[in-house]
C-alpha cells in the first residue's frame, strides 16, 4: 500500500504520532520524484549565537562616575588655584636685580609678591638664588630684588628667563607691616592675596534615537527565542529589534560622554553647540601620556608618577586600559618578579610547587599611590575604538577615585562628588534622563493615524570632568 497521501487528505494528529495521513511528502526536483530523504532536516537552533559576545560598551561611567539632574542649559563649577605664590617665564635684568613677572601684560596675570618678601628665582640651566624683595610694582609688574650670597643677579650665575616662587619674608625689628621706606601707592605698598579660582562650564546635548515597526509586520508571527545583553530573554520578534535599539541608545549616552566635542571657532556647524566629553577634557586640561610601553619599564610609569605629584597628589586611581596597554602593564609588573629582580613570583595555589602561573595583575602599588588597573571594552571593539592604531588610538586613561567638594545651587549645600558625574536635564514635570515613549496606530500606540509602532528614545546630558589635571589619557604613536 502507497503510504503518500494526497493533498487534500492530510489529517493532523493531536498527538506527535507517526501515521499514514499525517506526514508531509518532500518533491525532489532533481530526481522528478516524491521521497522522503528531505524530511531528515537539520537541527534548528532556535537561540541566537552570541558570536560577538557581550555587546554592549556601557558601565565605565556607572563605575567611576555618578548621574545628577540639573535644571539648566549649563553646567558652571569653579576650581581652586594654586596656594602659594610663583610666576613663569620672568624676565630678568641681573645687573639691575629688576625681575618682570607678567612680560607679555597678561590680563590673566597680577603681581601679588609684596615688599619684604623672600623668593627663590631659578633660571632655565638650573642655576638659583634665594632674594629679598625691596620694592614690587603693580602696575607695571616689575620687583626688585637683593640676592642673599651675592650683589647681583648676575654675579650670582642666573641668566635668560627666570621662574620665581615666594616661601616666606623677613622684616626688620620695630617695623610696621609692610616696611614703607620707599614711596606708597602701588610701588611699595603691601597686597593683599585674595584667594583664586577657575570657572569651567559644560552644555549639555539633546540624543534621540527611534525604532519603526509597521503594523502589518507586527501583525505577523514570527517568534524565536533569544537572550539579549540586558538579561532578558524568552520569545521576541520585532521587540528583538526594539531591544537592540534601546541597548544600541544606551552605549550613545556613553559614547558621547567619552567622545563629545564642543563646536569650535572655525566649524561650518550652525546648529549644534556640542558638548565636552572625557577624552577632550584631558586633552584641554589635564595630562597626555604618549607611547606608554612595557619596554620602558617603571622609569616612564615614574614619570607619570612625578607629574601627579606636582598636581592633586590623589593616592587611589583607576586605570581603564585598552588590551595591549593592560599587557604592558603586566609585563612591567613581572618584570620585577620572581626570575627576574629575585622577588617573589606571582601565582595561583598560594605559589605551591604546581602553582599556576598569574601573569596579569589587577592592582599595584607605586610610591604613595595605588592603581587599579581593568580592560574597558570600549578601547578594544573593532565597531569602536579598538579599529583605531596610530596616533589617534586612545590606549587607556588613568581616572582619579576621589571625590571633590562643590557648592549645588539646586540643594543649597556643599556636598561631595565623584571628579567624574553626569549632569542630566531634569524638572518635576519633566525628566530627560532617560526617555522612551511609543507613537503611531499600532502596538497599543495611539497618538497618529500612522500605521506603525514609533519607539522614541530621548536623553539630555553632559559630563563633568572635574580637576582633570588629575586626569591621564594614554595615547599610541
């Protein structure tokens, strides 16, 4: 008996049972004949491959940083100045012991070394002097001095541009304070230091991103399972598509704090302002470390080390590396390990005798100063920065753990934040943080006549980078 039924008698089973009416007949074209070799079909993973991995590029602000809503279209903070008193670039006349502080009439620039005053001026060959002021002008930004050892500063050794610091001053016995021996006025009379800052500010920018289904397509099924990189999964279809997006928008709301760039003076852009993100932050106010290798060993990490010291001096540190940085870090590490310099050998299994061994380090401690060193997958995707090499490749960043004390308008105090935080706009009626709202006819949408499902994503924010000096960028050559 044929077992091939006809079309029209196919009957489905209520149970997964093999019979003779039930079982669909495959046509093989090439051999003009019905056979059943093409019912043995491969296997079909429902669940997506994970080819990429983890996708996302989100979390280093999450893990250094902290979000803050702010109500208006810019951020303002103020940053100290330096205590003590010192002047570069001074020009010098040694025969006449005049020394000008503010050669170039910088605006920016005050003469605030008073009569009296003690200094040390140093010249470009190493050569210094420590001298008492005599007289200090503020208007023409002049000071005299008289060296301690010698007549002049010339018989003294100091030649070419100088720099000068105050550290103390001397008066005479029964004198008034300043010693007005010489006419009053701006010449000699004593000024008064009033304490200085910086201003900086951020602008925050408004990204927007959207994700369209029509609703014939979502009238379709066509589920599969999936997992996707936030933890959900479970049976998707055009939500798969919305899941991306989303996930896609978030990694934006980093990605532009990292990258951001503000429209500059000789930009065609008319219609954006831009905004400063991490990397152009260092770059304009902090510390650029160019060709950082494990070749060079600790003396140029020591370099950086000597840099810090003559800015904040902040002891705990984070260093987000891309690959070959963070391997060079290690390399320099175990370079003075066992084997090596006689120290002890890093391993696994408390370095038993079938110890395993560790080659990478997650933390060290340099001098008076602890790192702490992880990848950041942002440097090292090819859809992103890992692609670039070269002079333009960002190879890691040292991000200060600290936190500073800043004065919030919105709550009226003083508190303590993160050196590194997200500014977002954000009122009681409204906050932008985060949006996501549906538009259209379809999918429980009701705004249109449109027949789709919109997916709005909107977010308004901006980066603080505060005492970025503090901050290094690593970068290729």
């Amino acid at each position: 008996m044929a077992l091939t039924p006809q079309f029209g008698s196919i009957i489905p089973s209520q149970k997964q049972e093999l019979l003779g009416t039930n079982y669909l007949v495959f046509n093989d074209a090439a051999a003009g004949t019905d056979t059943f070799a093409q019912q043995y079909l491969p296997e079909v993973y429902e669940q997506e491959v994970e080819r990429y991995g983890n996708r996302t590029l989100s979390g280093f602000l999450r893990m250094v940083g902290a979000e803050m809503p702010m109500t208006s279209d810019q951020v303002i903070w103020s940053e100290q100045n330096r205590l003590h008193i010192a002047y570069d670039d001074c020009t010098q006349t040694g025969a006449g012991n005049t020394i000008n502080i503010n050669p170039t009439a910088s605006a920016q620039i005050q003469n605030v070394i008073s009569p009296r005053a003690t200094v040390v001026v140093l010249d470009n060959n190493g050569n210094e002097v420590k001298c008492l002021v005599t007289a200090s002008n503020t208007t023409t930004f002049v000071i005299d001095v008289l060296p301690y050892t010698s007549a002049t500063l010339a018989t003294a050794g100091i030649t070419g541009n100088v720099k000068v610091f105050v550290y103390g001053s001397e008066y005479e016995k029964g004198s008034l304070t300043p010693n007005n021996t010489a006419a009053a006025g701006p010449v000699n009379g004593y000024i008064s230091v009033d304490p200085s800052f910086t201003q900086y500010a951020n602008s925050p920018i408004i990204i927007r991103n959207k994700y369209v289904v029509n609703g014939s397509d979502m009238a379709q099924i066509g589920w599969v399972e999936v997992a996707t990189e936030d933890g959900a999964s479970g049976y998707l279809w055009y939500l798969k598509a919305e899941s991306e997006t989303r996930l896609r928008f978030e990694d934006y709301l980093e990605m532009s704090m990292v990258e951001g760039e503000e429209v500059g003076g000789g930009s065609g852009i008319t219609n954006a302002k831009g905004t400063q993100g991490l990397f152009a932050a260092i770059e304009d106010r902090g510390n650029v470390n160019v060709g950082f290798t494990a070749a060079a060993g600790l003396t140029a990490f020591d370099d950086i080390l000597k840099n810090l010291d003559t800015q904040g001096a902040i002891e705990e540190n984070m260093l987000f590396l891309q690959r070959q940085t963070a391997l060079d870090f290690d390399d320099m590490l175990a370079s003075i390990s066992g084997g090596t310099a006689g120290g002890t050998a890093y391993g696994l299994f408390e370095n038993s005798e079938e110890m395993a061994l560790n080659l990478g380090f997650s933390g060290f401690r340099r001098g008076s100063y602890d790192f702490y060193k992880t990848d950041w997958k942002y440097l090292n995707d090819a859809s992103t920065r890992g692609a670039i090499t070269g002079v333009s490749s960002i190879e890691g960043v040292l991000v200060p753990a600290g936190t500073s004390t800043v004065y919030d308008q919105i709550l009226g105090t003083n508190i303590r934040r993160p050196f590194l935080h997200v500014r977002y706009r954000a009122s009681q009626a409204d906050d932008r943080r985060m949006k996501s709202w549906l538009t259209g006819s379809a999918g429980g949408a009701f705004t249109s006549d449109l027949d789709a499902m919109e997916v709005n994503f909107l977010s308004e924010r901006c980066l603080v980078t505060q005492a970025a000096n503090n901050f290094v960028l690593f970068k290729g050559i």
